[in-house]
C-alpha cells in the first residue's frame, strides 16, 4: 500500500498535468480559431465595400440622355461655349458617338451647332457642366451646321473624318 501511494499520486498529478496541458492546448486552438475567423469575415466584408465601391463607381459612368442634353459646355477656363443639345448613336453598336453642342447667336437665334466627338468631352468633379478643351476662337472655326440644315445620313461619315480630324479626341 505504501507504493500504491505514491504511483496513484504520481498517476493523478499526471493526469491533471496533462489534463490542463491538454486543456491549455484547447483553449489556444480555439482562440486561434475564433482570430482566423474575424480574418475572414474582415476580408469579406472589404471585399463586399470593394464591390459596391466598383458598382457604384459604375453607376456614376451613367447617365440618362435627358440629364446630359441641355448641359453647359466650358472651356478648361471656365468660358461657356455652348449647351448639349443632341446625342447621336451608332445604331449597330448603341454607343454615343457624337454630342451635338449649340454655340454663340443670342437666345437661341443664330447658334451654330457642332457635332463633337463623345469622347472630347469630360466631366467637372461637380458634375455640373461638361469641359471641352478648345477655346472660342477655335470653335468658331470649327466644322458645325445649323438646326435646320443638319447632315444626312449619308454625310455622317464625311462629318466624322471632319469632326475626328479637327478635335483629335484621346482614345
């Protein structure tokens, strides 16, 4: 009895060694679980703002026609040149490819109107006005028509090599 003693001693100070040992072992699994976990869930939710960041910026690439015609045109120095009056499509394709801009006479009266390229034109950052790079002098010079005289179908194609040759637009 006097061994058994100090074996069922030995056996149980084991087993509680072992067993908070083991327990220790648990208890920073789970924490490294549970920190794995709050990894992931921050990923994710980054991953979602990342997408409705993308989505949103994507609807801000939009607009309605409606929204557009009627908007002022300026140049870089803030001159107003003229207002949106028409968009032209490619039918095949859907794609905006000409804006058409009314410049100068006095309400109205006299204006001169300009097929320019969608693509010379760009937004302010407060989305006010639409900028076109060129200034007055330049636009008067540039290839237009008047309302009641606008190119036929037939001579869209020479009106672009005009248009594509006179403002260069960047791709």
């Amino acid at each position: 009895m006097n061994k058994l003693i100090p074996m069922v001693a030995v056996c149980f100070l084991s087993a509680t060694f072992l067993g908070t040992s083991c327990a220790a072992d648990v208890q920073e699994k789970q924490q490294e679980v549970k920190e794995k976990q709050m990894e992931l869930k921050q990923e994710r939710r980054k991953e979602s703002a990342e997408r409705v960041q993308a989505s949103n910026q994507s609807m801000q690439q939009v607009s309605r026609a409606s929204k557009i015609i009627g908007t002022n045109v300026k140049n870089p120095n803030g001159d107003k040149l003229g207002d949106i009056k028409e968009l032209v499509l490619d039918p095949e394709s859907g794609q905006v490819v000409y804006v058409v801009v009314s410049f100068g006479g006095l309400l109205g009266v006299g204006n001169k109107l300009f097929a320019l390229p969608w693509k010379a034109l760009h937004w302010t950052r407060d989305k006010e006005y639409y900028v076109l790079d060129v200034d007055k002098s330049t636009l008067k010079k540039a290839p237009g028509f008047d309302k009641k005289h606008w190119p036929d179908s037939s001579k869209w194609d020479q009106l672009r090599e005009e248009v594509k040759e006179f403002y260069q637009p960047n791709p």
